[in-house]
C-alpha cells in the first residue's frame, strides 16, 4: 500500500479504476464483401454486426465507462450519397451504448466527407475545428486522441495550405505516380503514401504542453492514434508520416504507457525502446460473418489490461476469453511514490467460426507468458 497523489494504492488491486471499450476500423459500407487491395477480404456489411455486438456486450459489463472508436467509421467504398447516412447508421449504434463514445478520423472517413463536417458529426470535445483533445477519466490519468490526417492530403479543401504543403511532402517522398502506392519504397519509407497522414506542427505543440502538464501532475497517459506510430508494431506502409517526430516528444516525458490505434488491420503489438507499449487494434471490418474484434481495456493503479470479449455465439468463446489472455509484464518506469508501474497487455483476440486465431495472434501467443484471466 502506498500514497500517490494522495490517493491509497496498492500495488496490485482486484477492481480496475476504471474500464473503456475499444473498437478499430467498423468501416461500414452497404455494399457486398470485398478484398483489400492485398487480396484481404472485407465484409462490408457485417462490420456493423460487429459493433452491434461490442456495445451489446459493453453494456452487459456495466462497467464500461466509456468507449474509444479507433476511426475509419465508413469506407472509402460506400456511395458517396450514401455517406452521411452510413455515418448516421454506424453513429447510431454507437448511441446505444451507456456511456459517452471518443471518435477519431482515419483516412477513409475523409474519402467520405471533409474533416469539418466529422469533427461535428462525431461530436469531438474541441472547441475548434481541430480533431484532437484529451481528457482526464480519473484524476491520475490522461487519454490523448491524436489527429493523424492533421496533416495530409485528405479532408481539407484542395486549395488548403495543408494539402498543397502534403502534396509536396509526398511528392519528394513517393516518386510512383499513383500516390497510395509504396511501390520502390523501402523500409520506413514505404509510409509515404496518400492514405497516410501526420501531427502538424500546432499539434506537436499541443501534444508537447499536455505531456508536460501530465508530467506535473504525475499522471499515466495514453495516447490513441488512428495511425500507428512505432515501426515494431505494424507493417511500414501502414505508419504514421512524421512518427518519429511525435515520439521523440513522448520519449521526453515519463508519463505515456501505451499507444493504441487502428488503420493495420492485422494487428500488432510491440514495446518500444522507452518501454512504452503500442498495440494496434485488429479491424471489425475483417471479421467474417459470425465472429468479432472488440475488447476493453481495465486500467489499474499499476498496470493496463486489454481483454478480448469475444460473443458467445462465437465457438471457442471460452477458449478465447478464458484461456487465451497472453500477457506481457514488463517494468515501464516508477510513479513518484516510488510504487513500481507496470502493464500488463492482454492480446485483442479474434476468434472464428473454425475457433482459429489469427496468425498474428499465433505469434504472439508464442512471444508472450500465458496467464488465466483477469480476476
Ligand atoms: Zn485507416
């Protein structure tokens, strides 16, 4: 047992302070199944089954405070004049769960309708047009929502500074004439594509000022980000443009923990060279029919645990949910009481029809100490 902040801790406690949904990339579009350009199918039409699910499931817990929505809310594929009401539709499941919902934009909700538009349609706690903010769910930590398309060439009007400035990035960086493609590209540098986007500067600031102000105040933070930001957790195409940039402000600080996004829908996960935890969300978008990609994370004095929650209609239900929680223990820093902060990141589980876990998962299961479930 020990004080920080004021507030008794211990450092192992049976309850979470506090519980909030995750879900990536529903990219709902009433439109048949389909393939990704690297041949992946999509179901189009059941992704928001998954979700229907996920808030089901969040409401049952009763103990979800609150959600975050990795973005991708449509996709890219869905009528354009279909595109408010698919927004419509999907935002509406979203209202059935008992508890606020945290958006972000990801590139293909910016095929669909300029950023102005999303930031009042997902309705983002800003006082701005701008799409990234951050707030305290407990006293002692911190959510941040980054904007990764702030700088990009989607969303803003063709003749915006941004977009011109985005271009011309792109332009020295991807000599292909088809800028969504990282052919030639190598390494890192395969990032440098249109579906990709990066933290302008402004925001860098901002992000700069809100670590500093956690620093103060001796909280945990947890940056969520529709693009992933560290090499090691996705594939190299799928990066955020100026990654780099934004985590050499976090690794100033000793506040942020983990990072968590969408946009690689396989998945991916990954500890970084300051220890910080990044886990990408795998995509509701890719489960077929019958099976789901959701979880929760429980957050403790001394540790994060991200949990499957796969439905029970789903055959290897309770393999999944009640075996298959593969942690990771690592030391991540020390809180200024001197009380050892630890995570522990359980793995985002699919489960199929055929009870098959994903490849990555069979990585990763093969990586991590397997442990019985949260207690
Ligand atoms: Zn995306």
């Amino acid at each position: 047992m020990a004080v920080a902040n004021g507030v008794l801790v211990r450092a192992s406690t049976k309850e979470p302070l506090f519980s909030f949904g995750v879900i990536a990339d529903v990219q709902y579009a009433d439109i048949p199944d389909g393939r990704s350009f690297l041949g992946a199918p999509r179901y189009y039409r059941h992704s928001i089954s998954v979700l229907q699910r996920a808030v089901r499931r969040w409401n049952e817990q009763g103990n979800i405070k609150f959600l975050i929505n990795f973005g991708d809310i449509i996709d890219g594929h869905c009528p354009k004049d279909k595109s408010l009401w698919a927004v419509h539709k999907v935002l509406d499941e979203f209202d059935k769960f008992d508890g606020p919902t945290y958006h972000m934009i990801g590139n293909h909700c910016l095929y669909n309708l300029p950023r102005r538009k999303l930031v009042s349609l997902l309705k983002m706690p800003t006082d701005s047009d701008r799409a990234y903010y951050d707030f305290l769910p407990f006293p002692e930590f911190r959510i941040v929502v980054l904007d990764a398309y702030d700088f990009s060439c989607l969303g803003w009007p063709d003749d915006h500074s941004v977009t011109a400035a985005a271009m011309k990035l792109l332009g020295e960086r991807n000599p292909n004439t088809d800028k969504n493609s990282s052919d030639g590209l190598v390494g890192v540098d395969r990032r440098f594509v249109k579906f990709n986007g990066g933290v302008g500067s402004e925001q860098l600031s901002w992000l700069n000022d809100v670590l500093q102000d956690a620093s103060t105040h001796q909280q945990t933070v947890i940056i969520c980000s529709h693009l992933p930001m560290d090499p090691g957790s996705t594939s190299p195409a799928a990066l955020m443009w100026n990654y780099d940039e934004v985590m050499a402000i976090v690794h100033q600080y000793n506040c942020v923990k983990a990072c968590f996004a969408g946009h690689d829908h396989k998945g991916g996960h990954s500890v970084d060279s300051h220890s910080v935890h990044h886990r990408i969300l795998e995509a509701a978008l890719e489960c077929p029919p019958g099976t789901s990609s959701f979880g929760h994370v429980e957050v403790y004095p001394d540790r994060l645990l991200l949990a499957a929650a796969a439905p029970a209609s789903c055959p290897g239900d309770g393999l999944i949910s009640s075996s298959v929680s593969v942690v990771r223990r690592s030391s991540v820093g020390s809180s200024a009481d001197g009380v050892g902060v630890e995570i522990l990141l359980v793995l985002l589980v699919k489960c199929s029809r055929t009870g098959i876990v994903s490849s990555h998962t069979k990585i990763s299961l093969r990586r991590f100490i397997t442990k019985g479930p949260p207690d």
